[in-house]
C-alpha cells in the first residue's frame, strides 16, 4: 500500500503535537504512577492535568484542520454514526443527574476525535503515523519494565503480579493488549531492519502481559491469534478471495452459534472452562455485579441514565452497588451493559449499527487493511471489561483512530483512483 505525504507545515505541526501527546497521555496517564488500587481511580475524580492534556489536544487539532476544513466535512458525509453516537450521548444530559460530568466527558471523546482526524488527513497515511507511535509505545514498554523490575510499587499488591505504571494487573494487560496489536500493525507496513526493533518491542509486550497475568487480555490474544491461524488457513487453501471470505463467515458464523448453543444447552462446559485456568466460576464476581446491573438498566432500559450518569463517586445507584460489593466497581466490567445502562437500548442499537457498518466496509478495503483486528478485539475484550466511550481508556482512543482510518483510508483511495490526489513531498 502507498501512501504520500504533505509538506510540512505550522498546521501539520500542530497536528503531530496533539496527536502524539492524546497518545502519550493515554499510555502514561497523567496521575502518579502505582496509584492507590482502593477506591476510585482517576477516571472517577476531576483531574486538572487530564482537562490541560485533552484542552491542548484539543486546540491543536482544532486549528490544524482549519486549512482542510473542506476534507473534513467530506470525511462525515461519509461517516456519520460516530457524530449521531456522540450526539446521542449529549442528548442525553436531558435527562441526566449529572450532566455536566457527561459534558466533561464527551470533550475528552472529542478531542480523541479532532487530534486523530488530524494525524489522519496531514501525515496521509498509517505508516509514517505508526512509526511515530512505535517509540512512544517503545518508551511506555521500557518505563514499565523498569518499574516491574526494580519498583516494588509496581507489583499488584491484591494478586502479587505485575501492575507496572497501571493501577491494577488488568489495567496493565489491557495496555499490553493495545501495544501489541499497535506494534502487529506497525510490522506489516515495515520493511527492512526497523522490524527488529519492531520485534524487539513485541516480544517485551508479550512478557509484561503475561507477567501482569491478566487473563482477560491473554484469552482475548489466544482468541485472535486462533481466528488469524483460521483465516490464514482458508487464503491458502482457497485463492478465490471472495470464496474465503465466504467460508470464512460461515465457519467463523458457526463457532459463534456452538458457543451460544453451548451457553443455552450445555452451560457447565462454559463454566469449566474458567475452573481450569483458576477462575471462580462467577469470573472474580462479575456475573453478580452483572445480574445488579441488569436491575439497574431495567429502570430506564430505553434512554439509559444519562452519559457517564452512573459510575461518579456522587451516584447513588453506585452507592447502593457499594454497598453490596466491598471491592467497589468503578464499571459493570462489561461494556455492553455500561453502554445499555447510560444510553438506553437507543444508545446501544446506535453502537450497534456502528460496528456491523464498520466492518462491512473494512471487508471491501481488501488485503493490506488491519485495523479491524483491534475493533475485534475490543468488542471480545468489552466481555469482561468496559472500554467503549471511556476516554482516559487506552482501547477506546485507538478505537476511535481505528474507526476514523477507515473512512480517511476510503477517501484518500477513492481520490487516487480518480486521479484528484494533489502532488505533496514527505516532510523530513
């Protein structure tokens, strides 16, 4: 795939600053490292340094799309879900208790939007984008395995593994998960010795993963690399690509239906499965949070809570949750239910309609287009955990680039076949 790239300039600049500083933030945070594990993280706080880093990230991207205000609004003509998903959420502070957590919440999902449209429309195109990348999620992996090395700090104190710069052993597997799939993406549109570094960077993601032990994001690895054996197994045994996509859907479509039919006819296999691997069959008590939750949504399953109108120290819903689980939740650990609970069945439809949309015109980029991959994986990784519209989460904001790549990789495509690309140079 080849990509071209603008002169740079002061906007194309700006838009590097913002967008590598969201990345920075959302690996490294912007709270002191090994924080307190009890109580709320800094999700559920006014943060001053989260309003500075996401209020500057914000700005810069802003002015940078100034000059290409008009590739903008071609880009949302395309893609329209993701501003009615978000419009939805403010819609929302209606009827909300707390709407002006909810405002504070959709300006950090904004500025998640702005600064990776930004990136997107001025490097024109992933590679020089992702090598970028590369050494910020470089710098994260080495600061992590400092810490876990030579920081007693840095050890889960609940569960004795690693939690690295992370609060918890699972906030740290899920990161991992994000670096890995970012450094799997980054090696396919390499060439030459910059993959050893790549490699190198990979490998040291992949022992911090499994030093976190977080199961969570194991599982979800073990799942995807099945699902990439499986589909690589059909492209070589069929070369007729719209045969394998064919058969691919099937065989994936009928894993899908053995695994509900299981959990209908046949549930105490399920429930071996996370006996063997050390797992309560509750799965550390989320099916009794999740079965509250499911009275909880029952009082206002249409419209939701509100956006963010639910998990803020000021809830009361939260309190009554409290006070029945002492390990104190901060989320329903199930991004459907948390989407369901705060925007209603409409909310969760919209999401919905979304992803399918997604990955119905990712299929027909072909060969050469990953990022699909990593919306798979937070859609199984949102099973256990919840990620979708968080904006301090590390999933959701290269969700959010993921999703936007595919309408500026359609655009950018569409104006080379016609032959509307204007001349640009790589910049130094």
């Amino acid at each position: 795939m080849m990509f071209v790239y603008r002169q740079p300039s002061i906007y194309t600049r700006l838009a590097e600053f913002s967008f590598y500083l969201f990345i920075a933030y959302i690996l490294f945070g912007t709270s002191a490292p090994f924080p307190d594990t009890e109580g709320f993280n800094e999700e559920n706080v006014s943060n001053i340094y989260n309003q500075i880093f996401f209020s500057l990230a914000l700005l810069a991207g802003t002015v940078s799309l100034i000059p290409l205000r008009m590739e903008v609004l071609e880009i949302f003509r395309r893609e329209k879900l993701l501003l009615i998903l978000l419009g939805w959420c403010a819609l929302t502070f209606i009827w909300s208790i707390y709407p002006f957590v909810g405002f504070k919440r959709i300006i950090l999902l904004l500025s998640a939007v702005v600064t990776s449209l930004a990136i997107l429309l001025h490097a024109r195109g992933a590679p020089y984008i992702l090598t970028r990348i590369k050494y910020v999620v470089g710098a994260y992996l080495l600061a992590t395995l400092v810490a876990v090395i030579a920081i007693p700090a840095a050890i889960d104190p609940k569960f004795g593994t690693w939690r690295g710069l992370e609060p918890t052993k699972n906030n740290l597997g899920q990161v991992m998960l994000v670096c890995l799939l970012l450094l799997g993406i980054i090696r396919q549109s390499e060439r030459g010795p910059t993959r050893q570094m790549t490699l190198m960077f990979t490998v040291l993601a992949g022992i911090i993963l499994i030093g976190s032990w977080s199961i969570t994001s194991v599982g979800v690895l073990l799942g995807l690399l099945g699902i990439a054996i499986l589909v690589w197994g059909i492209d070589r045994a069929f070369y007729s690509e719209p045969i394998a996509r064919i058969l691919s859907s099937i065989i994936l479509g009928g894993v899908a239906l053995l695994l509900v039919g299981t959990l209908i006819w046949a549930p105490d296999l399920l429930i071996a499965i996370p006996q063997a691997i050390g797992k309560d069959i509750t799965f550390s008590g989320r099916t009794l949070l999740w079965e509250s939750m499911w009275e909880e949504i029952g009082r206002h399953w249409l419209l939701g809570t509100g956006y963010a109108g639910f998990w803020n120290p000021e809830s009361i819903g939260m309190e009554i949750l409290h006070e029945e689980f002492v390990w104190l939740p901060n989320q329903a650990h199930n991004g459907y239910l948390d989407v369901l609970n705060e925007l209603g069945l409409v909310g969760l439809f919209l999401f919905g309609m979304l992803i399918v949309r997604y990955f119905v015109r990712a299929s027909r980029l072909g060969e050469g287009f990953y990022w699909q991959w990593f919306i798979a994986a937070m859609l199984v990784m949102n099973l256990q955990e919840s990620t979708f519209l968080r904006p301090h989460n590390a999933f959701n904001g290269v969700f959010i680039f993921a999703y936007l790549m595919l309408f500026v990789e359609e655009y950018q495509r569409d104006l080379r076949r016609f032959g509307a690309e204007e001349k640009i140079t790589t910049p130094n």
